[in-house]
C-alpha cells in the first residue's frame, strides 16, 4: 500500500538517517521533547543543500500554546522567509483555541510559493470541520492531527471522517504516535495518503 512517509525529526543527523530509511518527506525540527520548535537558521540551510528529501521547517519560536505575541508572530515570518524553496509547518490560535485568521492568512500569504501545513495546534480546536473550511479557504496545502486527543490510533474513526470531510480539499496528515508497524492498519482505516511520524521509517535515535 503506496503512501507518503513524513519523517518528524530533530537536527539534521536525524534528517539524513530519516533520507536513507526511506522517508518521502522530511519535518525538520528542534527540540521534540517539547513538542518541536524552529531549528536554527545554519540548520534549515545545511539540510536543504545536502538532502535530496523534501524538507517542510516547523515554524513555531518556542514550546508551549499557540497563541503568540506580537513579537513572536514577527519572529515566524522572518523564520518563513528563511526557508526558501523548502516547506513549512505552523499554526496559530486565538486565546479561544480557535484559527487565528488574520496570522494565518498573512503567514500563508507570506509563506507562498512554499508549502503549508498547519500542525496539531488543530487538535486544540473545537470544531474542526470549521476549521477545515477555514484552512482549505486560505490555501494552507494540508493539516497535520491525532484526530483529537491521545495519539492517532486512538482516533482513527475521527481522522477518517476528517478525511471524508476534507473531501480533497485539503490533505488531512494522521501523526501522533504512529510507528512504522501501524502504517498498514492506519491507511486501510482512515483511507489517508500521508503518514507522519518520528518512527515512521524506524527509529531514528543513536
């Protein structure tokens, strides 16, 4: 069963194991343990001149909520800027745990000709299908979730109806806990094309 392997990884070592196991498309990230922040600037430019993969650069300047100051929201956009002819990965949310519509759109906006995901900050949304809309409206290229809490294989029957939802307008990326041996079991049960994970070409650790 042919799909997309998104490996999510830390640092560049990391990336290029990921290459060599087979990943189809690479989310280059620091500090996993927190839930993935934006690598450093040398990062993002050593990985694009030395992986063949796909690379899509997590955009997120520190751990914790989506919701950022204006300081913040700057500091994403030059990170934008800094990912030239790679991809990126963000979400933003107001302090009602909704899109922050205004930022997305001018980060997407700011973002293109490069792709969009938007990342599990999705998860922490109460409606999704408006939020499908939403980001399929603004042109975002897909969404990465666990379909809601706990970790994907625990919502599988949600992500499918995310999928069914989506209808094609947007891709819908399961992650969250996915390994290599799930891959199977996820595809024939939620029908998605894309699979993410930090295990999902095997285990990428030293």
């Amino acid at each position: 069963m042919k799909y997309i392997k998104e490996a999510c990884v830390e640092g560049y070592e990391q990336a290029k194991k990921a290459e060599k196991l087979g990943a189809d498309r690479i989310e280059l990230c620091d500090n996993l343990s927190q839930g993935g922040t934006t690598p450093s600037y040398g990062t993002i430019q050593y990985a694009s001149e030395h992986l063949d993969t796909d690379i899509n650069v997590i955009i997120r300047p520190r751990s914790g909520n989506f919701v950022y100051s204006g300081a913040e929201f700057q500091i994403m956009k030059k990170d934008v800027k800094a990912c030239k002819n790679l991809g990126v990965v963000f979400g933003i949310l107001t302090e009602e745990s909704e899109i922050d519509y205004g930022r997305t759109k001018e980060l997407i906006t700011e973002a293109r000709p490069l792709s969009v995901t938007f990342h599990m900050a999705f998860d922490e949304i109460k409606d999704k299908y408006k939020a499908i809309d939403i980001l399929s409206e603004l042109g975002a290229d897909r969404i990465l979730t666990k379909g809601g809490k706990g970790s994907a294989l625990q919502n599988l029957h949600m992500i499918r109806e995310l999928i069914t939802y989506a209808n094609d307008r947007i891709i819908i990326l399961p992650g969250g806990g996915i390994h290599e041996g799930d891959a199977e079991r996820v595809m024939k049960e939620t029908k998605a094309a894309e699979l993410h994970g930090t295990k999902i070409v095997g285990d990428l650790s030293d």
